[in-house]
C-alpha cells in the first residue's frame, strides 16, 4: 500500500498540530482526575455506533490529545492511539500516566501506521476515528484499504465526522462555496485553531479553563474536500459493509458557525431562523468474518 504524500504537505500539517496543542490542553479542566473517576469524554451517538468493547482490541486513528482513547479503555478496550502529532502524543501519554488508565499512543501518520501494522500479525476488532477525520486525507481508497487490512474479521470501523453539507457555508450560514468532491486541496493559512476554547465548555466535560486566550497559530495546514459518497464508496470498496449510517441535525461540542444553539448533551443547534441541515453523520461498517474452511469430499 503506498504512503499518499508526494510532498511537505504532512510535515506542514504536524507543525500546525503540534503549535496548537498546548492551548487545546490548557482549556480542558481536570481532564485526568474526570477519567480517573470514570468520567468519559465520548458522546452517546459514538457509544451507540460502537458497542460493546469489554476485551476488544481498538485502534483509534487521528486521536489528538488521548481523551477519547481513554474513555475508550475505560469500557474495557485494549486501546492504542495514532496521531500525527508529537505534541499530542506526549500529551496522551501524560494524561494516561496522570489519570491511571492505560492505553498505548504512537506517533505515526496514519497510513504509514495502517500500512506497517497490515504486515504484521496483530488485528483488531474495532477501529475508530471521530471529528476532523477525513478532512485531513489526501487519499480515501488507500485510508479505507487501509483499515480492512488491520480488522480483524467480522471487525467495525466506526466513523463520526462532520457532514460535508455543512462545508458550503460560510461562518454565517451563507452559502460560499461549492460541495466538495474529489479531495480539493485547501490550504488554511490561519493553522489548526483553538476550537477547544471557541466552543465556551462544548468540548470540555471536566470542566472549562479560560488557559491560552488569543492564541494565534503560525503554521498554515493542508486540507482535502470530500463528499459523503466518495467516503462511503471508498469504504465499500474496501470490501466493508455499511451497517448503520446516521446524519445528524447539530454538531457534538463544536460552534462552528454564528449563533448556535446548545441543547442537551453538548450538541449544538443552526440559530432558529436557519433551516435544519445536517451538521455531522456517524457510520458503522464491518469487515466480512473469514468463510469457513472447506472440507474435503468424502468416499460414498
């Protein structure tokens, strides 16, 4: 399986993770005493498409900063975390030491990660990746290829992301530009930004720290536009089978936009005055078990 990056564009995009880690982390409260009391990061829509983990081997890609891995581990997986970042790796690793639950964190691209691992022996049973995934792939086939080749059989990848419906609009909830399609190569001059602070606790469930205020990020990243079928056809392609899909009027945590509404649960709503659209989607898809072995014909 080859590696999609021809250019600087992955090291680039390490850089604008690792400048803004610090103040993402400098906003999340208590974060290791919340997991260390048994708190959980996850929303319900990530439980519900996951199911049942007690002993199950999860990789979980693209992890940032490992609140998500370990509430992960706290149902009972045997977690390992991959991410980009050396900044959130460590800071993973911190927060697992800090709150007693452990989980293994790697620092490796992602498909340099899925390609190595798809060498070796070790398989698992879940596969999960959550907010600001596909955004950040400049290759789907190879991404979801990728991932059939570290389930395990009868394994699920479990995809929550943010609806590309929603990439039309502008901050202000006027359409600005096209659907996306085709893995449109964007730059984002301003850098990965604080978005932990801009959502006012949406992202913090021990609680918000005011932290790092103005932070301005001085490393520019790389994104890639993707429609909702290209992500499904390339999972399907893959040889996975879509067994649940949901989309979602309101996003977990996120302000995205002017005026959101936050209701229950930390998800936040379009202002009354904009028609519903769908802001995130979730998605369950699994790996087909191995067929039973044949078995020679007997004599009559």
């Amino acid at each position: 399986m080859s590696v999609p990056h021809p250019d600087g564009r992955l090291d680039q995009n390490r850089r604008s993770w690792n400048a803004v880690v610090g103040a993402h982390d400098s906003h999340r409260g208590d974060l290791a005493g919340f997991l260390k009391n048994g708190g959980s990061t996850l929303f319900p829509e990530e439980l519900g498409l996951l199911g049942e983990l007690s002993g199950r081997a999860v990789a979980h890609l693209q992890c940032n900063s490992g609140g998500d891995s370990l509430s992960l581990a706290l149902l009972g997986a045997d977690v390992t975390g991959v991410d980009l970042s050396d900044g959130a790796v460590r800071s993973a690793r911190r927060l697992s030491e800090e709150s007693g639950v452990p989980a293994r964190f790697v620092r490796a691209d992602v498909y340099e990660w899925l390609a190595e691992n798809a060498k070796g022996e070790e398989r698992f049973d879940a596969v999960f990746a959550s907010y600001g995934v596909v955004c950040w792939l400049p290759d789907l086939k190879t991404w979801a290829c990728g991932i059939a080749g570290v389930l395990a059989p009868g394994g699920r990848l479990v995809l929550v992301d943010f609806h590309p419906a929603a990439d039309v609009f502008d901050e202000d909830w006027n359409p600005s530009r096209g659907y996306p399609g085709g893995g449109e190569k964007t730059i984002l001059e301003e850098g990965v930004g604080d978005y932990v602070a801009e959502s006012g606790g949406g992202l913090t469930p021990a609680g918000f720290s005011d932290g790092v205020g103005g932070f301005r990020n001085p490393e520019p990243a790389h994104l890639f536009r993707w429609g909702l079928g290209e992500v499904v056809s390339a999972l399907a392609g893959a040889g996975l089978k879509i067994t649940s899909f949901e989309e979602y009027p309101y996003s977990n945590g996120e302000r995205h936009f002017a005026r959101m509404r936050e209701g229950s649960g930390r998800r936040m709503f379009p202002p009354e005055d904009v028609p519903a659209v769908p802001l995130m989607y979730g998605l369950r898809a699994h790996k087909n078990k191995a067929p039973p072995a044949r078995r020679p014909p007997t004599n009559p």
